[in-house]
C-alpha cells in the first residue's frame, strides 16, 4: 500500500518566510530613520534662538552689552532733549503766530508747511520723548541685570529698545524727507540718527546674544542641580533600605531581626 504524501497546502515555503522577515526587517529600519531623523530635527535650535554676536569691535558680547547699557542711557537722554527741543520748535515757529523778545536762534530751518506734516512732526516728537524715558527707566534695571547675570531683567529693555529702535528709523526717515536739508540742524540731525540706528541694532544684537547664552547656562544648572537630587535621594534610599519591591517580584522585602 503507497504512503500518501503530505499535502503542502497552507504550509509557508523557506523563500515566503525570508521575504516576509526581509520586509520586516526594511520596515523597522525604514521606521527607526524616520525616527531618528525626527529626534534630530527636533534637537535643532530655532533661528530665533541661535546668538546673533560672538564678538564685536573685538569685544566679547559681556563686554558690549555692559558698553551697550551705557550707550543706551545717553541715546535715551539725547532723545528726550532733542525731542523736546522739536516741540519747542515746531510751536514756536506754528503759522500766523506772532512772538515778541530775543532769540538766540532762528526758526528758519522749522518746517512750516502741511498742518497735517507738521502736527505729524509733533506726535513723531512726543512718542520718542516717552520712548527715551522709558528706554531710560529699562536701562537702569539692564546694568543691575548684567552686574548680577538674570536674564529674565534683560527682557524689558531687549522689548523697549526694538520697539524705541524701529520707531526713531522710521521718524528719521520722515524728518529727513519733509525738512529742508539745507540747515546744519537737520543735517546733523539726519547723520546722527543713522549712525544711532546702526548702534541701536548692534547693540541690541549684542544683549540678545547674552539672554541666550545666559538661557542656555540657567538650563545647565538646573539639569545639573535635578541630577545631584535625584543621586542623593537614590544614594540615601539605598543606604537606608527603604527599597519596597524586589526586582523580581512585587513582594515587599523585609529585613530579618538579628539574633
């Protein structure tokens, strides 16, 4: 009597079971890329974040934020001066006003022109003069922020000095287009603030980068401070024996009286 052969029906051949494990295995590495490149892209500092100065003029950026702090109480103080001096100006010198007495100087050079040019002048004053008081105000709070290195004191003058900084370039600019540049005034004017408004980003680049580094080294610390806790209570659990499971099971261990 002939032995029946085995029948080969739903039994998985050497070749389908190579592939199948091949493509497992090219999934899985195709799935741990992707997952490294994530992790990787994710550990990549946003541009907002990178420090714009390492150094400048051949000063590290400590130093040129402390020069910095300085500069910033003298453009604050020479704003609301000059700012003032304008309103002073643009008052005096008002259309179909009539003044009596001595001046040492000639309005020649106020613009009289345009009401609306003019009360623009006006507004384009008053904000700077509020703009240096302040940026007056959030210098003072820099220097004890860089003498005792906390990062967060630096944020209101960092908010102050973009918003001062932007606005006394656009308000050059408009003064340099409607005023007359033959005047020694308002050529002076006109030089000066476009060699501030080069110091003002400078400079604010130059604070910008300490707040980052200061960041970076506050994260540092904390890490490092996390770690020195989580050793010592590990390090004092087991010096106590206050370990309540075993590893291999999850019966508490108890300590034997000795005899």
């Amino acid at each position: 009597m002939g032995m029946k052969r085995a029948s080969s029906v739903g039994t998985p051949s050497i070749y389908s079971h190579s592939q199948a494990t091949r493509s497992h295995t090219t999934t899985r590495s195709h799935a741990t890329g992707m997952r490294s490149a994530r992790s990787a892209k994710s550990l990549q500092t946003p541009w907002y974040k990178r420090p714009l100065l390492a150094t400048c003029f051949g000063f590290d950026v400590q130093r040129l934020s402390l020069y910095t702090a300085f500069y910033s109480i003298f453009i604050s103080l020479f704003t609301v001066i000059t700012s003032c001096f304008d309103i002073y100006c643009l008052s005096e010198a008002a259309p179909r006003s009539v003044h009596y007495g001595y001046y040492l100087i000639s309005f020649d050079f106020v613009y009289i022109g345009n009401k609306h040019v003019r009360n623009s002048l006006i507004g384009i004053a008053v904000l700077s003069t509020i703009g240096g008081v302040a940026l007056f105000l959030t210098t003072l709070q820099l220097i004890q922020a860089l003498r005792n290195e906390y990062e967060h004191q630096m944020t209101p003058w960092l908010i102050t000095m973009m918003v001062f900084g932007v606005w006394r370039f656009f308000g050059f600019i408009f003064a340099a287009v409607v005023n007359d540049m033959i005047f020694t005034y308002n050529i002076v004017m006109c030089i000066s603030w476009l060699l501030f408004t080069i110091l003002n980003a400078v400079g604010w680049a130059s604070v910008y980068s300490l707040f980052l580094e200061l960041c970076d080294l506050t994260k540092l610390e904390d890490f490092a401070h996390l770690r020195m806790g989580t050793m010592a209570s590990l390090n004092t659990q087991s010096i106590a024996g206050s370990r309540p499971v075993t590893p291999y099971s999850a019966t508490p261990t108890m300590q034997m009286p000795l005899a």
